[in-house]
C-alpha cells in the first residue's frame, strides 16, 4: 500500500509539474460552485492574482467576474457539457488595484470522471489583448485615412494582377462613371478611357513590369461617362511584391484633374499660340531685314566710291542696326523653336579652343574698347554643334563687354576639370545682386536695375545659352557680386555623344 501510495504522490507531482509549465493560461475547476483546484502561473498572472486562488471559488477569487458572463458561460458548460469557445472577448480584471480591460481567445471544456458524469471544467485561455489593440490602432488609422480621402476627393484602387481583378472604392468608381459592383478585369476597366488615351493608360502599367523600373504607375487620361463632359483623371499607385520579385498587386489613388487640365490646356494653347505667332513673324521679317541689310551695304560702298563719306558712315550704321535687329530675330526664332522642343543642331568633333579663338577675333574686330585676355590652357576636340556653341560664346563675351563700360578687360579661360571641358569669361562691371542671381536665364528676364535697363536686349541671349547648354549635355552658371563684376562659365562633357 505504501508502495502505491509513494507512486500515486510521485504522479501526482509529476502531473502538477507539467500543468504548471502548460505555455498557455489554463485552471480546472470542480464542481458547480467552480472550485479552482488546479491553475497554473500563466492563468494567476492573468488574474492579476496570486496562489492563494487554488481552492477558492472562481467568484471568490475573481470577484470582478461578476456581472461578465464568464461565470454564466461556465456554469452552462458544467450543466450541458457542451464546449464553449470565444475569440477576442473583452474582459474586465482589476490588475494592481486598477479595473482594466483585457482581451482572450478562450475554451471552456467539461471533464468527467469514470462513469461519464461532469465533475470539473478545464479553462484554456490565451491573451490576446495586444493584438486586438493593433487592430484598433490600424482600423481607427484606416478610417481616418478614408476620411481624410473623402474630405479630399481622393479614391483608392488596388489591381490584383495574378487575377486580373481591379477593385475601386466608392469614389473611385464615381470618378469613372462605374455602376458596377465588386471589381472588373483590366480590359473592362479600359472601355471606360477615353479611346486616344487607353494606350498610354496600358504604357503606364506595362512599363512598371520592367526590371529597371521602380514599380511606380502614374498616367493622366480621359474618362467617357455618358451625359457628362469628359472628365480628366490622375492615376498614381505602385507595385506591391511582398514575397518575391514577381510583381502581384498595384495599389494606388486616382484624382479628378479636370479643373486642372482645363487651366493646364488653356495655358499651353495661349503658349502656343504666342510662339506660333513669335515663329511666324520673325520669319515673315528675317526677309524684308535681310533685303533692307543687303540695300545699305550696297548703298554703303556707293557712297564710299562717289567720296561722299559721311553718308557712308549714316549708312553704315544703319547696317549695324538692321544686324542687331537681325540678332533678335533670330533670338525669337530660338525660343520658338525651343517651346517646341525644336532646336536643331549638327554635331562634330572641333577644337573647342579654335571656336573660342573664332569668337574671340570677331569681337576684336568690333570696335569695343576692351581688352581681352585669355588664358586657354585646354587643348583637345569636343564633339558639339559648332554653331550652337559659338552662339553661347558670343553671347557671353557680348554680355560681358556690354554690362562693364566703365572697364577695359575681359578675361577668358578654358581648362579641363575631370571629364568636363570648362569655359569661363570674366567682366568687372555691375555685376549682380543676390537676390537676382538665380534669375538670369530665365525667359525675358533682365538685371531689375536702374542703370541695366539702360543696356539694350530683351533678355533672350541667357535663356537661349542655357537651353543650348542643356541640349548639349552641359552645364552652365554663373558667380557675381554687385558691382564688382559677373564670371558666367559652362562646362561641357568630353565624351558626350548624345543625340
């Protein structure tokens, strides 16, 4: 006997060890009166308690169960013996002294003894209060999102690409004119744009399959919805590929731009316009200026021939004139042909230095009053439009004369730097103030003081200089200081190829 009762102590203890270490909460309770006879540290420490619950009442010992329906849903089980489970329910326990709502997964499962009758219930809990909390967060994150799209009339739209399946929120749908429930395929998603926009709607999303592309989508296009105008949207979204680098999803937003466009659309056509007409009209002049230049030269040299030098010299300046306006002219036709993307050049390879020498010759020629000084240390071909470079050359080293008529000297360097041939001419004129610096190649824009508008020009020259630098792959820049002289430079790529 002693001998049984030695190894019925040993299981015993053995049992209790391995309740006690069960990883998830669990207690047994005997009887109709819910006696804990067993509960293991998991489930005390979910109490808020301490060991001195085993052998009390579940009531007793969790006095804030009252009221719960715990106590009534274990009652019913003991009673019926059918299970009891429950996902996430909330339950009030007062930990150090504070009521505080927590959250379980739990099962309450009866237990019977040899003869098939109830004589306990087992409790298996797992808390889940921080997960259920996560959802809160992310669900209340959620409608604070989708209100603050709403607010600003913004839809969502997520493409599921595996099964052909786009899906659009409330407001997206209406922004398509989609009465539709549930998603559509691309394809019938694509019968709603506008016919002459459906292939750059299809571009934008075919590209993102590339594997060089960052995965994002963004395209504007026409929507057809009956009875109304068309209507302009914005649809911007990126690819999602959670688990490997295939992509599997697109997920985005979508805009009404119609207002926008509409702004958009009449500004560009007023632009075209104006360069259509800048365009025609300094073509329409270049012929009767070149005819008016070519009447004074001949002119010019009659007078000279008959002796009679000082209307020689009236018609020679006349000459200078018609040059000038021939220069503006076809600064106008620049510009023109800059908004539509039309500026041509033909590239070779040339001595940068001799271009530079051209130019520099040229305004030696000119009876400018100032000395110019060089220091051309580069010594190689690029390959460039000479034209087009000489062109920025001129305007520079003009520029430079024009704005320091109080100075004698230009200075004029060329050097290499890295991969990059760099041009640089120096004046010690007005300058330019801090404040303008960053203007001076824009469109039309002039040095805003007093004594610059005396200099003639409708600040087309810098404009022009940057977009051929640009085109040409370069860069182009300027330091100055009020009063004390400008040095605009430009660098160009020695192993440029482009275009």
């Amino acid at each position: 006997m002693e001998k049984i009762l030695a190894e019925l102590k040993v299981a015993e203890e053995r049992y209790r060890i391995l309740f006690e270490n069960i990883p998830g909460a669990t207690a047994i309770y005997n009887g109709p009166e819910l006696m804990i006879v067993m509960a293991n540290p998991a489930m005390i420490n979910m109490w808020g308690k301490d060991i001195s619950v085993i052998g009390k009442t579940l009531p007793e010992a969790v006095p804030e169960l009252q009221g719960q329906p715990f106590i009534g849903l274990l009652k019913n089980v003991f009673h019926t013996g059918e299970t009891c489970s429950a996902k996430a329910a909330a339950a009030a326990i007062e930990v150090d002294g504070l009521l505080q709502t927590f959250y379980y997964d739990f099962t309450y499962r009866a237990l019977r003894d040899a003869n098939g009758n109830i004589e306990g219930i087992i409790h298996s809990a797992t808390d889940v209060t921080e997960l259920v909390l996560a959802k809160q967060r992310i669900s209340a994150s959620e409608e604070r999102l989708n209100f603050s799209l709403q607010s600003a009339c913004i839809g969502t739209w997520n493409f599921d690409l595996e099964h052909d399946y786009l899906v659009l929120d409330a407001l997206g749908k209406d922004l398509f004119g989609i009465e539709d429930e549930g998603g559509l395929s691309f394809e019938n998603t694509l019968r709603y744009v506008h016919p002459d926009d459906v292939r750059a709607v299809y571009n934008s999303f075919i590209n993102t399959f590339h594997t060089d592309s960052d995965g994002n989508c963004d395209c504007r296009f026409r929507v057809i919805i009956p009875d109304q105008e068309l209507k302009w949207l914005h649809f911007t979204g990126k690819a999602l590929h959670p688990h490997s680098k295939t992509i599997q999803q697109f997920a985005g937003i979508v805009t009404d731009i119609t207002k926008e466009t509409a702004g958009i659309e009449a500004q560009r056509k007023l632009q075209y316009q104006k360069d259509n007409f800048l365009s025609i009209a300094s073509h329409e002049l270049k012929t009767p200026v070149t005819s008016i230049k070519a009447y004074a030269q001949l002119l010019e040299r009659m007078l000279k021939k008959e002796g009679d030098f000082q209307k020689a010299d009236m018609m020679t300046r006349l000459t200078g004139q018609v040059k000038r306006l021939t220069i503006l002219l076809e600064d106008l036709l620049d510009v023109s042909k800059i908004s539509n993307d039309r500026l041509d050049f033909k590239r070779d390879y040339h001595s940068f230095n001799e271009i530079v020498t051209d130019n520099i010759r040229d305004m030696d020629y000119q009876d400018n009053g100032h000395a110019i000084e060089t220091d051309l240390t580069f010594l190689g071909n690029i390959f460039c439009d000479k034209m087009r470079i000489s062109q920025v050359i001129n305007n520079l080293i003009s520029n430079a004369i024009k704005y320091s008529p109080e100075q004698d000297k230009i200075l004029i360097t060329t050097s290499r730097r890295n991969t990059d041939v760099v041009f640089c001419v120096r004046d010690f004129g007005i300058g330019i103030s801090k404040e303008n610096i960053g203007r001076v190649f824009d469109q039309f824009y002039r040095v805003s003081t007093a004594e610059a508008y005396s200099y003639q020009g409708m600040g087309l020259g810098l404009f022009i200089s940057a977009e051929i630098i640009r085109q040409e792959g370069g860069k182009i820049w300027v330091d100055s200081e009020e009063n004390l002289g400008s040095t605009f430079c430009f660098s160009l790529p020695l192993n440029n190829n482009i275009r």
